[in-house]
C-alpha cells in the first residue's frame, strides 16, 4: 500500500451514487489521495483490513451507529453525508429518523446538502464536535451543464426507442419493498409492520399506500388517453419490481423497467409524472419540471421539497391535461429556481465534489483518530465478528444482507466500466484519468496513473 492518503467510498445504491461518488473519486485522486470504492456491503466486510483514511458514510442514522463507531476504532477518520436528506416529510420526522446522536459523536466531517438541511438539523448539531460543511453533494454537480453532456448518446437510444414516453418515477420502497413478507393479509398490519421497522408514522404510511393505489389505478387510464405513448414506470431502487409489473404490467403501452443509469431518463422523457421522490427535485436541477400527481393531499404526511419544483395535478383531468401539453416539462417557473437555491448548495460555482475532496484533505491532515495499537486489535476482532454475523444473514429470508438484494441494489460492474466512466468525467474537467484495478467483486482502487506503489 502507498503511503497517500486514503478515502474509502462505501456505494450502497449503483443508480443513486455510482457516478457521483466516482466523480468524488476522481477530484480525491487530484487532491493526492488513494480511493478505495465498492459496493456497501462488500466493502464493509473488508474494514477491518483496510489502511486508515477517511471514511465516508452514507447516511448517519442509527442503522449506522455500529459502522462508524467501529470505523473510527480502528483508525479511520470518518466523513458522512445523507443520501437522503435532500426530501423529508418534516424536521421533526427527519431528524428522529436520520440523524443519530451515537453516530454523529464519531464524525469529523458532516457534508450537507444545502441550507434547508442544515436548518433541519441545526437542534442537534449546535454541540457536535465534527467540522461541518454546508458543500452541496457530487450528485448534483453531475446535473450542471458542465457534465449532464456526458449522458446524450443514452438520451438519443432511449428517445428512438421509446419516442415521447412518459417517465413514472415511483417512491414506494417501504410500501412496495422487495424484501417485504407477503402482503396477502391485511393492509394495515402490513403497514403496522413497517412503521415499526421504519420509524415512519402509521398514519403517514396509510398516506403513502393510498397513493400507491392511486397510482396503480391512474397509470392504465393514462395508458389508454394516450395509446400511442409509452409509459415507462420506474421503481425506487428498493421496491419490489414484480409487485408493479403484477399491477400494470399486461397494459399494453406500459413498461416496468429499472437500469442503473437515472439522468438518461429524467433528460429523454417527455414528462415526469412522481409524488414526493428526490427524482423531481433532480429533474429541477436539470432545468425541467417533473409532475406531481396529488390527488390526496394531507399537508401533515406530504413530503414538500419535491412539490415545490412541480406542476401540480390534482386528479386525473388536471394530469392529462398536463400530459397533453409537450411544453409543460420544459416550461419551468422561476419559483422553481429560488426554492432549488435553499435546498442545494453549489449549483453554480465550484463543483460540490472539488470543494468535499478539498474538506476532506484538509480534515484528513488534521486528524487524531488514529487509536492505540491494542485499541484497533480489538476493533479488528469486532470488525471479524459483524463479518460472520453478516454472513449468517446472506442467508436470512428478509434480510438486507441477502446476496440478491445486495446485487439488486449495486449489480456487478467491471474494472473496465468504472474505468471508462472516470475518464468521461475527466475529460469533461480537463483532469488526469486515473487508473482503476479492481480489488475483488465490485470493490476497486482508484489512483494516480502515474502511481507506483
């Protein structure tokens, strides 16, 4: 191993994440450092034979708590941003769910997205010791003009293949969920069930499964308003892809499809029909305005941000009235832009990805973490007992774990692959291609071309 610093990218969700923290990568790899990327799982099972660098975590709720607890005893600084703290339903649910004080007393470095998050999360990060960095996210940056050109050749397969198809991105992973029992029984057991294992109200779940059946209901009477169309339903990376091609797929214009590659899709549709998915935000971001399909609206259980850069349809007439205009997707009001500048920061200036891989050198250089000798043992000996309990749980029926839902989530990718999307993004940025090799199944090394070990 090199003696460079060292930034290790856990990758939980490839169509989420991938690209973004590979672009993280390459702007790491200018900045001096080594990466070490890979799938969550499998990357997490090797921590405990990794060389001390920064850490960075997905998310910081208490499903955490344990990962970078253990990361920082055996020696690693530790960074974390949340994937999913761009959309929330209010502050209050946010932070109950998403920001464990266990796990945020072993940050140095918190990344967030924008001004609205860090006003969520203001209540419990007055005291925290981590440095933290209101920078925007890489998942962003690849939105910008500067580097949404990179997905053309995809937006003109997906246009010759599908012609003005509408997008349906769905947001129903705890009502639709791939690793869910059955749910032949009662509904509202089966939602009594995943508030449980959620932390989501009851209530808001009953919301959000109302919706799902309005959804399942409306998409074929689209599907014949419209016949010559396609339309395309998406399902969230972790919902249950069978339940929706049981509810819509025998339609004949309708497709149920999934691919790891999200910003084709929001660039190639001719509209984005949602309700309360990070999609609509992201389709903002891209200069186009996704719909939200409302036909239930209960202030108390809706999730805003998405809402606020969407047409609204309030039932169906409004919905195909929407779909009927070719303009709308493209006709984004100015309101739109203002309510993007208090979610994200860095839509303009500096890339997101420049200025965290900047932070976390910086943070890296002034770290004490490194433990005691006898200190990281133990954590190498608790580091081998989460890898055997993980690999009873490969076999565990509902477990995330599970090898299926794990390649589900991050299927396998080359050396190859991850090579050709680095150097996409580096010619883009006038930046040297690094080189890749990779380490084991979708866990790879990301270094200066020029490196010598």
């Amino acid at each position: 191993m090199n003696d460079r610093p060292h930034l290790i990218v856990p990758v939980e969700t490839a169509a989420r994440e991938l690209d973004a923290k590979l672009l993280l990568s390459l702007f790491a790899v200018n900045e001096g450092m080594t990466v070490t990327l890979g799938n969550k799982a499998l990357l997490n099972l090797r921590i405990g034979g990794l060389k001390p660098g920064i850490y960075l975590s997905h998310n910081f709720n208490a499903g955490r708590d344990r990962i970078i607890s253990l990361a920082r005893r055996l020696g690693h600084t530790v960074a974390a941003w949340d994937e999913e703290g761009l959309v929330w339903i209010n502050e209050e649910i946010y932070r109950r769910r998403r920001a464990s004080a266990s796990a945020m007393a072993h940050l140095d470095l918190l990344l967030l997205w924008g001004d609205e998050q860090a006003k969520a999360l203001r209540p419990v990060t007055e005291h925290l010791r981590a440095k933290i960095s209101i920078s925007g996210n890489p998942r962003a940056d690849l939105l910008r003009p500067e580097l949404r050109g990179l997905y053309s050749g995809r937006v003109e397969a997906l246009k010759a293949e599908l012609g003005g198809f509408i997008l349906v991105n769905s947001n129903f992973g705890w009502i639709n969920h791939s690793l869910a029992k059955s749910r032949h029984g009662p509904v509202d057991e089966h939602l009594q069930e995943v508030s449980a294992k959620s932390g989501f109200p009851f209530a808001y779940l009953q919301h959000r499964y109302n919706i799902y059946r309005a959804f399942t209901s409306v998409i074929p009477r689209i599907a014949a308003r419209f016949p010559e169309r396609k339309i395309v339903v998406r399902p969230h990376p972790s919902e249950n892809r069978e339940g929706w091609a049981a509810e819509v797929g025998g339609v004949p214009n309708v497709i149920v499809r999934y691919d790891n590659d999200l910003i084709p899709w929001l660039l190639a549709a001719s509209h984005i029909l949602q309700n309360g998915c990070t999609t609509a935000v992201e389709t903002a971001m891209l200069g186009r305005a996704a719909i939200s399909f409302r036909p239930l609206i209960v202030p108390e259980h809706e999730i805003p941000q998405p809402h606020r850069v969407s047409h609204t349809a309030r039932n169906e007439a409004e919905l195909i009235a929407l779909l009927s205009d070719r303009s709308v997707t493209d006709a984004v009001p100015a309101t739109f832009s203002s309510a993007l500048d208090e979610m994200v920061e860095g839509l303009h200036g500096p890339l997101a990805s420049a200025r965290i891989a900047g932070e976390m050198s910086r943070v890296l250089r002034s770290s004490n973490a490194k433990p005691a000798s006898a200190r990281r043992l133990i954590a190498k000996g608790g580091s081998l007992i989460r890898r055997l309990e993980k690999s009873v749980l490969r076999h565990v029926p509902g477990s995330a774990s599970q090898a299926h839902y794990v390649s589900q989530k991050f299927p396998p990718v080359s050396a190859t692959e991850i090579a050709a999307r680095l150097s996409g993004f580096a010619s883009r940025l006038s930046l040297p291609e690094p080189r890749v090799t990779q380490v084991s199944d979708r866990i790879f090394s990301i270094e200066p071309a020029s490196s010598r070990n």
